[in-house]
C-alpha cells in the first residue's frame, strides 16, 4: 500500500465532492434535513384526538361523561353533532376521529342503576391509532364508570366516596416506564434515525461516487495505472468515511440539543461504534457500486438494499420481537437491528461494551465481509 | 529488447453471445504511430482496451512489451510503462478540478518524483498551449482543449506506449490538425509508440502503419500506400448536364458514385489511368461534359470499395424517373436569415448571421467547436428566439410563427432522437402521430420511408437493434414523416461507417433534386462538405466564408498558393524551419507535410538546403485544408488585432 497513490486519490475526491454542488449537497445537507423531516413527521404519539359527541339524552350525566373526554389531554373537542348521520359525515369528511353516542335515557337508566350502553365510531381508516384511540376511550369510560359505582356504594354504605373507591380497586397498578419515563416516543425515533440516516447516506455517497468514476470512463485511469485495488479502495471510501463521521456528531447532536433526548451512555463507546457501523453500510455502498455500471442503477439499488432493512427490519416501527418467525430470521441477517440495540442502548439505557459488545462483534465481521467481498469483486481488468 | 511493442494473436473478445473483435494479429513495433481505423463498432476499442490490460478477453493471446497478458496480475506489470486515453472528449478528466489539479493528480497517482513531474508538466502545457488556462476548470474547456490536456495527463508519466481511443471524435478540424501536429512532435521527440483509433478516414495518412478494423475483422493492414494498393483504382471527378442523367448511368456502371454539389465523383477500379478515364468518358457519350479529372483515390474510397464486395445492399437504386419538381429547384427561398443575433447575458453566442438557402439546394454550415453552428439552427428552427435580425423559413416569419416553421421543417440531430424500446413502424407511427397524420396519410408514408429507408425487412425490428447506418436512415425517415419542404440535420453521420455515410447523402442529393426539400447540413466530416452546394463558414459566431466548395478552394488557391505534399524521412522535424523560412500554411500529414505557397520553386530550394531531394508533389486542395487554412487564420487575426 503506497501512501503517496491513497492520498492522491483521497484528495482528488475530496475536492470533486467540496466542488460538486449537488455532492456536497448530498454529503452534508441531506443527513441533517433527514433527521428533522422525520423527527417532526413521524411521531407515533397519538393526543388531540379531535372528536365529537351526539347527546341524546342531554341530562346532567350525559354532559358529566362527555366532560371526562374534554377534559383529557389525548381528545380535543369539536362540538355537539345533531345525530349519528351528521356524525358519520364528521368522521367521513377527516374532520373528527372519534364520534360518542350517548343514547337517550342515559342519565336515568344510571340512575336506576341498570347498565347503560355508549356508542363509539372510531375512524378505523388507520389502524394502530385506531387501536391506540380505543384504548383510550376504554380507559375513559372504565375510569367514568368506576366513579359512578363509588358513589354507588357510599350513598349505599355511608363510605366516603374516596374509601368507597379504595374498596373497589384493592389492587392499584403503579406503572414506571424505564429509559424513557415520560414515554415520549422522539426519546427513542431519535437515536433510531441515527440508525436509517447512516444505514441510507454513506452507501449512497459511496455508490454515486464510485459508479461515476465507471460511468464517465475516469475509471480507466485507475484500472491503467499502477495503483493496486486496495490503494483505490482505501483512498476512494476514505472520505466518503471522514464525511459520514462529521454526520455522526452532527446527527448526535440535533438528538440531544433539537429534541432533547438524554444521552446516558458514554460517546468514547458511542462514536467508536457508529464509525463500524458507517464502515459496515458504506460496504453496502461498495458492494453495490462493483455489481451495477450507470449511477441509476446505483440509486435505485441502493435505495432497495438500505430502505427497506432500515424501516422494516430494524425495530425502527415494529420491535423485532414482533416480527413474524420469517421476517424475525431476515432481521438478523440485516446490520440495522444491531445497531439499533447500540443506539438505543447508548442513548437511553446507558449501556456500554460490556452489553453490547455482542452486537458490535456483529458489524465488525458484517463490515469486514462486505469490504472483503467488494475487494474481491472489484477487478482492474473486468470483462466489459 | 525485441522491438516488438504489442503482438496479438487469435485475439477474440464477447461480450455475452455478441462478438466485438474475432481471430486478430497485430503487431506493432516500437516508434510507430500506428492507427486502427474503423466505424463505431468495429471492434476498436476493445482491442485497445485488452491492450491496455484493463479488459480481459476470450481468445487468442496478447503480448505486450513482451509480457503475455492472461490474468490481472501479469497486466498490472505493463501498467507502468503504458498511458490510456480512454474514448469520450475528456470523460476521464475530472471536470471540478482545473487543469492543472488534473495534471497533478496523474502525476501523484503514477509517483512521479516532483520535480520531475514539475517539469515534465511545464513542457507539456507548453507544447499543448495551455499553460495559460492552468487554473481554469476542466469542465469549461472546449473539446479541443480538453483532448489535449487528456494528452498531457496520459504523457505526465513518461509512458512507452500511449493508447488513445479516437482522441479526435467530436472535434472540429482545426483542432483536429493541432492535435495531429502535437502527437508527431512527442512522438518524434521522446520516442513514443503509439497506438491510436479513429473514425475519420481521411486521418488515416498520419499513421506509420494501420489496420482498417470492419465488424471486429481486421480488412487490410500496412502503410497507407500499401493499403491503396489493396483495391487499385482511381478517382474520377466530373461535372456534367443535366447532373441526375449522368449520375443514372454511371451509378448503373460504377456503384461507388456519388455527387458532390455540381460534381460527380466516382471509384473506377481499373489500374490504368487513361483507361479509367476512357470507360468514363464512354459512359457519359451524348451528354455535355464540362471538366473531368482524374485524382488518387483516398484512404476512404478504398475502404468502401474493399467493404463493397462484401456488401451489396448498400447503394440504393436509382429511380430512374426525375421528378418535375427538380426543375423549380433554385427559385423560391427556403430559408433565410438577416443579421440574426443571439445574446445570452454579456456572452455573443451569435453575432451577425445571414444567408440564404433555396428549395432544392444542399447547405453546408461549418465551423469549429463553439462557433454558434447550433444556436443559428436554434434559432431557425424556432427553438430559441432571437435577439437580433430576422429570418424567414419555408414561408413564416421566425419572429412569429414558431409553431407554424415547426410543422413545416424537419429536424434530425447527431443522437438520432428514436425511442431505441420501440420497433421500426412503431417509432415511424409515433412521429406520424406527434405531426397529426390521419391513418391513411400515416401508411402512405409509412410505405414511403420504409422504401427510401431500404428498411424493408426490418419492420420489426427494435430500434436498438439496428446497425447504425439504418438506424440513422430511420431516424431520416422519422424528421420526414411529414413531408416537410426544409430538413435540417446536426452532425447526422458521426459514428457511422464510410458505407452509411455514403448511402445516406446518396438519400439527401436525391432528396434536394428530386423532391426540390432544401437541407441545411452540419458536419464534421470535411469530406461531406464536398457534397454541399453551398457552404457557410462560422467562426465566433460571424459567418466569414459563403460560398461553393468551389469557389472557396478556388479563394485559398488564389490567396495561399498551390497545396504540395513533401516527403521526407523526418517530415515532422522540417516543420519549424519550414516556417521559419517564410512558409505559413505548414501541417504534418502522416508520414508527410502539407504546404500551400504560390512559390513552389522557393519551397523546393528550401527544402534541398534542409537535405530534402524529392521535389514537392502538387496535390487538389481538399475542403480540410480550405477549412483549416481560414480558422487559423482568423484565429491568428483576433488573436494579434484587437477582436472586439
């Protein structure tokens, strides 16, 4: 290996890429616009829920049980609907999600301590928040109907109404969310961004960068000369590398400054890490780039290899766990599950090596592979 | 050491099932510029490339420098003693960095000591006049320019053996010539060998030694003289009334006929001169001859007569019904344009352009890379307005009716705008389609261009995979479908053989005089300009010459003197004391030189005192040098008084 060839080649790229508008563009602008889009599209936190009521019954109990939803923070109020066909409208139209039907005799079947009954239309167009919607609604309604019975058994026992609730409930359920207390669902997309934004841009800088040297023909400089296949490799990747460290601060710190995620972890464990893990998909890059011949094909193979893993098979959505037993085998295979549990475990459990050397160990022998299969691959006296 | 430099033999190369090269021996020795000369796809590039060692191939065996190249490892042992400039203008440069970082970063990737390197880089600027553009961006250069930095790049290392892969495609002659000049000088100098491609025939002249490559099969192989041998014969030039009765009946005798303007010329096989000329003058009985003569054949004349025995399909019959419309040819203006001008910001793209083209006339433009050639037809086509002048193209104002020119004018650009997915009828149907032809207009000329074509056959055939003469045809016939009375064509024939070459301005004279349709031609090819009957020179955007070849030989003649070709041992090391001595016009050709001087005596004196005793040998003057002489000329002009 001859530094002299490396640096020439490295400091070739390097300017092509600070010179290139649309490269440079690509190379530093594009990862952090990623982190934002996503941060602030794709949270998965279900509140606001705008809904409405159509009251029949108009007592006083009807407006209590109305006022619980109201009242919550996960349902903002659009107003009174006359019946269920201008609520069916309602929901038709997007304007609400969750239409309540309170029957008439509502207020009076209570009364009489009967069971009453509420209907519920949940716009069902979206599943999980649909599931996630009723779930609420349910917890609502336990809780009205909970209190209806305390005041129950108080008129009836001479309890007051807190001890009457106290005997209802003998069992109450303490819930203490770890890693991420508030449950606030950017705590943990963004260090699972960290994961898609470094699994798509150094493959797709690498690909681009290299497949262009074979499309415009400069390549045959490199396959006339003396420099050796390792020589171009190192110094052609080599600051495809160094730009893809200076998006690993860059990325790290819009999660922990932008959306305020803690980091507990330690960052002489994190940033060592992330590089293999940028090692590892900017083999996926060269590999990609000695199989295809136009930039295009580049793009869109690249897009195909790096996507889909990141988003399905990496716990970026579903938890692995929840895969079924096919897609749970493909998920091991893919380096982006493995690095989720790294991200996540710097920034959320604090975790170090000593629990994640496992996954580690993984992308080390991941990126090794696609390096030494695309050194193999890639040959100064091809067929075509 | 052996002086053989590369040795082929059997070389073979595939590309899957389809063969590129087959059953090759070449030999190449070491000093020798040695050319391989061939249409697109004849297998030269993949030859050069397997040369190079950046390819592998299927058969045969490929020594070079002696080293037998049959894996990676032993090619990587030739690397450092071989420069390659792949094909394309500039396409291995890197267009954000300047020439100079361009140099550098070949000499760096070949660890050329610095200060050598230093040197090496100062000389070579020097030689190719860049070094005064060191600083500027690749990607701004012209295609002249970059061609010669790719050369520089290829040199930086000192190489034994320089590969280039058709250096000069896509450059207009003058820089044609420069980069000629420039290779025999280093040459000459450092002891190169050097084997280049290229599609131009007539640069064959300039090789040492050549193999004329035909569907990856090597036709003939050896100097130009030797290779003329291979189809005797001599070229017979004429102008004759009426022109399409005299080209009926020698067409029936001597295929390889074609008209050039007014004239006619023709290949006739036959060793004997006065016999050649005998048998033509029988043909042409009871017709009035006006001028005959009888030349040399070139390079290119036997190349089609060596590819005509193998290949009849090629000329097209002559009908032999002249169509009545012939006889209006030469009244009505088809296009015209006055003082147009075309602005983009402070840049003149376009300065002050005018002439006249009639129904029925063949219009040659012509000028250098950057001459503004395509923003006049941009202009006239109704594509681009412009920002000064006015124009007229069959019959609508420019200025106006842009629409109205456009269903009114063919266009056929150089990248031949066919959809290559669809098949022969489809792409004719599609572009009948787009003009708003009803069914049945749609295959009368469906018929139409299948016959003029000579696609018959082919019908079905993907576009893709046409040969490039009948794709070319196709997209002829596709800017016809509409029968427009105006066609222009940009760069119609780069890339294809001299066969299609010639099968196609066979369609474009019958064209013009047949259907009276004017055509408005940019090429190239200088050869073709010979078929034009008017020609416009632009340069900067001015045209500077509007005339017939004729007459524009006939200017030069008068102004720079007769064109003579020297032959000496060392042709290119007389150039500088050539011109020291008073003579201008002085180019490398081949193993020869050039000189146009009205005092032949002179120039021989002059030569005998350089040790030359072969007296100069008058040659008729060709459009290249007509072409070449005017731009240098007017280069040396804006350069020494002020330009504007």
């Amino acid at each position: 290996m001859n530094l002299q060839r490396v640096l020439a080649i490295a400091s070739k790229e390097w300017r092509e890429i600070v010179r290139d508008r649309l490269f440079f563009t690509l190379a530093f602008v594009v990862p952090a616009l990623l982190m934002l889009l996503f941060g602030y599209g794709l949270s998965l936190d279900v509140e606001n829920i705008p809904f409405a009521v159509v009251d029949h019954d108009r007592s006083a109990a009807s407006r209590d049980y109305a006022y619980r939803f109201i009242d919550s923070r996960y349902f903002q109020f659009r107003g009174y609907a006359g019946d269920e066909r201008d609520a069916a409208q309602l929901i038709g139209s997007g304007a609400v999600r969750v239409v309540l039907v309170i029957p008439p005799q509502f207020g009076k079947t209570l009364a009489q301590g009967r069971p009453a009954a509420i209907q519920t239309l949940v716009d069902g167009s979206f599943p999980s928040r649909a599931m996630t919607t009723k779930g609420y609604v349910a917890a609502i309604n336990a809780a009205f109907s909970l209190a209806a019975v305390a005041q129950a058994v108080s008129h009836a026992s001479g309890l007051s109404q807190q001890e009457a609730l106290a005997q209802l409930t003998p069992i109450a359920l303490e819930s203490r969310y770890l890693y991420n207390q508030s449950v606030s669902s950017i705590w943990s997309l963004a260090p699972k961004l960290i994961m898609v934004i470094l699994m798509l841009s150094p493959p797709f800088l690498t690909a681009l960068g290299v497949v262009r040297e074979k499309e415009n023909g400069s390549i045959f400089n490199i396959y006339a000369s003396n420099v050796s296949r390792g020589e171009f490799l190192v110094g052609k990747l080599a600051p495809y590398v160094a730009i893809s460290s200076v998006n690993i601060l860059l990325l790290w710190l819009l999660a922990v400054l932008l959306y305020q995620v803690p980091f507990k972890g330690s960052l002489l464990f994190f940033l060592p890490a992330t590089l293999v893990y940028v090692l590892c998909t900017t083999g996926i890059g060269l590999l990609v780039s000695v199989l295809v011949r136009t930039q295009v094909a580049a793009m869109i193979v690249t897009m195909v290899v790096t996507m889909i893993p990141a988003v399905l098979y990496s716990g970026l959505i579903i938890p692995i766990v929840s895969l079924g037993s096919g897609a749970h085998v493909v998920a091991q295979l893919m380096p982006a599950m493995y690095y989720t549990d790294i991200v996540v475990g710097c920034f959320l459990k604090g975790v170090g090596l000593m629990s994640l050397w496992r996954p580690l160990a993984v992308l080390a022998v991941y990126a090794c592979l696609l390096f030494a299969a695309g050194y193999q691959l890639f040959s100064k006296r091809p067929n075509i | 050491m052996s002086d053989t430099i590369i040795k082929a033999s059997g070389f073979g190369k595939q590309y899957g099932a389809q063969v590129a090269v087959q059953g090759l021996d070449l030999d190449v020795r070491r000093g020798e510029l040695y050319g391989l000369i061939g249409p697109d796809g004849a297998g030269k590039s993949s030859l050069m490339k397997a040369v190079a060692g950046v390819l592998s191939f299927e058969h045969g065996q490929l020594e070079v420098f002696g080293q037998l190249l049959d894996s990676e490892r032993h090619a990587e042992a030739i690397k450092g003693r071989i420069g390659l400039m792949p094909q394309g203008l500039g396409q291995n440069l890197y267009g954000d960095l300047s020439i100079e970082e361009n140099v550098d970063f070949f000499a760096r990737l070949r660890l050329v000591p610095r200060a050598e390197a230093a040197a090496r880089k100062e000389q070579l600027l020097a030689i190719t006049r860049l070094a005064a553009f060191r600083h500027r961006p690749m990607k701004q250069l012209s295609g002249g320019m970059k061609q010669k930095l790719g050369l520089v790049c290829t040199l930086i290392h000192a190489p034994q053996l320089i590969i280039l892969d058709e250096p000069t495609t896509g450059v207009d002659p003058v820089s044609r010539r420069d980069f000629w000049a420039i290779l025999a000088r280093l040459i000459a100098e450092q002891g190169l060998t050097a084997l280049v491609s290229t599609a131009y025939m007539d640069e064959a002249s300039r090789f040492t030694r050549m193999s004329l490559l035909h569907q990856g099969r090597k036709l003939a192989e050896g100097n130009p003289a030797q290779i003329l041998q291979q189809a005797p014969g001599w070229i017979v030039q004429c102008r004759v009334e009426p022109q399409l009765t005299a080209m009926q009946r020698l067409a029936v005798c001597w295929p390889q006929c074609e008209a050039m303007g007014p004239e006619i010329r023709l290949f006739v096989p036959e060793a004997d001169q006065p016999a050649a000329r005998q048998q033509v003058v029988d043909v042409l009985q009871g017709l009035e001859c006006q001028q005959l003569d009888v030349l040399d054949a070139e390079l290119e004349d036997v190349f089609v007569a060596m590819l005509g025995g193998k290949q009849n399909a090629a000329t097209v019959p002559v009908d032999l019904l002249a169509h009545t419309r012939s006889e209006l040819a030469g009244r009505e203006l088809a296009i015209e344009a006055k003082g147009l001008g075309k602005r983009f910001g402070d840049f003149v793209a376009v300065g002050d352009v005018s002439f006249q083209v009639r129904q029925g006339e063949i219009f040659g433009l012509l000028g250098a890379n950057g001459a503004g050639k395509t923003t006049a037809i941009k202009m006239l086509t109704g594509i681009l307005p412009p920002s000064s002048g006015s124009g007229r193209v069959a019959g609508a104002d420019m200025q106006q009716a842009g629409a109205l020119i456009k269903s009114r004018i063919g266009y056929m650009s150089q990248a031949f705008s066919l959809y290559l997915d669809l098949s022969v009828v489809e792409n004719i149907r599609l572009y009948a389609g787009i003009y708003g032809l009803d069914r049945k207009a749609r295959d009368v000329r469906l018929q139409w261009i299948l016959d003029m074509a000579g696609l018959h056959g082919h019908e079905n055939a993907l576009a893709a995979a046409l040969p490039m003469g009948l794709r070319q045809r196709l997209a002829l016939g596709c800017a016809l479908v509409h029968q427009p009375r105006v066609l222009f064509l940009d760069e119609p024939t780069s890339g294809v053989d001299p066969l299609g070459r010639r099968a196609f301005w066979d369609i474009l004279f019958r064209l013009s005089r047949q259907d009276g349709v004017a055509l408005l031609v940019t090429t190239h090819y200088m050869s073709e300009a010979e078929h034009c009957d008017h020609l416009a020179l632009m340069f900067a955007g001015r045209v500077v010459a509007d005339a017939s070849p004729q007459q524009m030989k006939q200017q030069v003649l008068t102004e720079a003197g007769q064109l003579y070709r020297v032959y000496a041992d060392h042709a290119a090391a007389l150039v500088s004391p050539l011109q020291a001595a008073g003579f201008a016009n002085v180019l490398p050709y081949g193993s020869a030189l050039h000189v146009l001087t009205p005092d032949v005596e002179r120039l021989q004196q002059v030569l005998r005192t350089l040790g030359v005793e072969r007296p100069p040998q008058p040659r008729p003057i060709a459009m290249e040098d007509v072409f070449v002489q005017r731009v240098s000329q007017l280069e040396a002009q804006s350069q020494g008084g002020g330009q504007p």
